[in-house]
C-alpha cells in the first residue's frame, strides 16, 4: 500500500472526527455556553468546498473525509441549537 494514502487516510480520520470531543463534552455537560455556532457554519463551509474538490480531482479519502465531517457538524448544530439557553420568548 502506497505511504502518502496511510498518510491521508490518518490525517482524513484524524480532522474527520475532531469535532467529536466538542460533541462529547457538550452531551456530558448539557451545555453549550463555551461554544461558537458561527465555528461550525464556518467549518461546514469547508468541509462542503473540499468535499466538491474531492469529487472533481476523483479522491475518494478527501471527498469521504469531508462528507462524514459535515455529518458530525450538522449533530454538533442541531446539539448547539436543542441546548442553548432559552430567552424569554423563544
């Protein structure tokens, strides 16, 4: 097996799954009060861009990388959003 697709496939786990302690903490805590929702769109962002450049160049680690890491962003929205704190109103 080629070096550099253990290389990428490493570093594809490793930023694939980072937002995973983030995910974590917030369940555990039941708070997101330390969290930035504008890092996540930000993220989302990107990992979309790099998913598209996956599919032109034909790499599948890049575009898969990216497609999970989207997956585990729109859990760490949807947690942000169902654990905010709520202001009179909402």
């Amino acid at each position: 097996m080629d070096l550099w697709f253990i290389v990428g496939g490493i570093a594809a786990m490793l930023t694939t799954f980072g937002f995973v302690p983030q995910i974590h903490k917030m369940i555990r805590t039941r708070s997101v009060d330390d969290v930035s929702p504008l890092t996540f769109v930000q993220f989302m962002a990107g990992v979309s861009l790099w998913a598209l450049y996956g599919a032109h160049i034909g790499d599948v680690i890049v575009l898969l990388a990216n497609i999970v890491t989207f997956g585990t962003l729109i859990v760490a929205v949807s947690l942000y959003f169902y654990l905010r704190p709520r202001k009179d109103g909402d």
